[in-house]
C-alpha cells in the first residue's frame, strides 16, 4: 500500500512537470509569433520610404536589406558561413551631416543677399526719385558744350563700317527725364533710282517710347519735352559724325523700328518713324539724281510722330 502511494505521488508529479513545461512552450511560442505589420509610414528626410514596418512587441523593426539600401550599402549573404557582410561607405551618415550643414549655410547667405538686394533696390529709387527732382528743380536740359564741340572735332572714322562700330560703342543709350533709352544701329545702303538717299542711319529703341511722348497722361509735359530735346540733340550728333565719316554722301538718319507682324512667316512687315533728316533736298515722287547734298534739317513727311 505504501509502495502504490508513492507511485501514485510520482506520477501526479511528472504530470504537473510536463503541464508546467506545455505552458512555458505555449507561452514562448505566443510571444515568437507576436509579430505583426504595422500602418507606421517611414519617412527619411521628408520623403516617403515605401517599405513595410514590423511591430514586435513594443519595438518597431525594418529588413536590414530595407535599411542598407537606404543607406546605399550592398547587403551579402553567406549561405555556407550564414554571415550577412554590409559594403559600402561606412562615412555615409557623416557626410550626408556635412552637406545639410553646408546647403543650411549657402542657404542663410542666400537670404542675406536676397535682404542685400532688396536694401539696394530701395536705395536705387531713392536715388531715381532724387535725381528726378533736381532736374525738375533746375529745369534739366541737354545743351551741348564747347568740350563737346571739341570732342566731335576730334573723331576721325571714315567709312560706314568705323562709323557703326563708332555708333554703337559711344551711343548705345541715353538718359532722359522719362528714363534711360536704348538703342541699336543700321546702315543700309541705297542701290535703288528711286531712293534719293546713299545712306540710311536707322536707329532703333527700346525702353522709350515715341508714343507714350505723345499720349500719355502719366508723363509731364515738361519731362516729355524736355525728352524730346535729348533725343534731338543725339539725332543731330550722329548726323555730324556721319558727315565727317562719308564726306559728300547724300545721307538720312532718325528713329527707325521694322517689325512683321507675323514673324514666322514674314507678312505684315510695320515701321515706326520718327525725329527723320537728311542733308540733302528731298522730295517722296524724286529720283535719286534729283536730290543734291545741302545741310542738315528734319524731314517729317515719313514720319508716324510729329516733334
């Protein structure tokens, strides 16, 4: 009897052993499968990582393979050793800190020039409003000076080509009480009977206007004409340095601007005339043998603005 009671404990025991020890497994086997995908969005420097996170436990988990190739490594695999051997540049991180701390730094320079500039655009029309009311003030004009008289007596170019290439380094821009005007230069050359002229100085403009002279409501009076004197006075220079350079030349000169209307296709070609002379006695129905060379004077009969 004594002998079937502690068989009896014996068995009771080992059953309570390997109860204990289901538990454990049940409970480590819970805990390996407790891993679950998550709705976490990664993002590496604001921008949208697509790769799936694992939440094991209280921790979250990314694939080595995902963090390498965001961090440019090669993952390999040895299936003999089972080794995983990460290459690539193991100063990655810190380089990637250098260059936000450099773009941080040009960006901050960036942004003082940008105050810089916008500092000197105020002072720029500080200074534009301030010369505008010393010309009003002492009733700016243009008047030619014996130092300029001097200055055109001392240009020596002959040719059409000198006086171009005089033109354009020495009278490319003008400024005026209604702003800074700009122009390009053109010789044509007349081979035509029924053109009076041997050379025809056009000169085009930009950032003036001949109309805004006439229409509108927004200038002067007193700035526009006094506008009107500068742009004479530049007419009438060019025409005396383009006496000196094509001496006897039968020659036209003013504000010339040709246009298509259609530029692709060339129909509709348009001028804008204005401030034309000669020196010469033309007429619109002469003949080029009709015309002799006389003195320079302004010649209105082509010309779209009346000065």
């Amino acid at each position: 009897m004594k002998n079937f009671s502690l068989k009896l404990s014996i068995k009771v025991l080992i059953i309570i052993l390997m109860f204990i020890c289901l538990i454990g497994i049940n409970i480590g086997v819970a805990d390996n499968l407790k891993a679950t995908i998550s709705d976490i969005k990664l993002f590496l420097n604001d921008k949208k990582i697509d790769e799936e996170v694992l939440i094991i436990g209280n921790s979250s988990y990314l694939p080595i393979r995902a963090i390498s190739e965001i961090l440019g490594l090669e993952v390999e695999w040895n299936g003999k050793t089972r080794t995983i051997n990460l290459k690539g540049n193991s100063n990655l991180v810190k380089e990637n800190k250098e260059l936000k701390s450099k773009i941080l730094k040009l960006q901050t320079e960036l942004k003082e020039c940008q105050t810089k500039i916008e500092e000197y655009k105020e002072e720029i029309s500080k200074l534009k409003s301030d010369l505008k009311e010393y010309k009003e003030k002492h009733d700016y004009t243009y008047k030619k000076t014996k130092e300029d008289e001097n200055k055109l007596d001392d240009i020596k170019i002959s040719g059409v080509d000198e006086l171009l290439n005089f033109l354009k380094e020495n009278y490319s821009e003008l400024d005026t009480p209604t702003g800074a005007w700009k122009f390009e230069f053109d010789i044509e050359e007349n081979d035509l009977s029924f053109f009076q002229y041997d050379y025809w100085i056009q000169v085009d403009w930009s950032g003036g206007s001949p109309h805004d002279l006439k229409y509108s409501i927004k200038i002067s009076d007193k700035d526009k004409k006094k506008t009107i004197e500068l742009l004479k006075e530049f007419q009438k220079e060019i025409a005396e340095i383009a006496f000196k350079a094509l001496p006897g030349k039968k020659i036209m000169g003013g504000f010339y601007s040709g246009f298509y209307k259609y530029p692709s296709i060339k129909v509709g070609y348009e001028s804008i005339r204005f401030l034309t002379w000669v020196n010469y006695n033309a007429s619109l129905d002469g003949e080029y043998s009709d015309a002799k060379v006389t003195e320079f004077h302004w010649y209105d009969e082509l010309d779209d603005y009346d000065f």
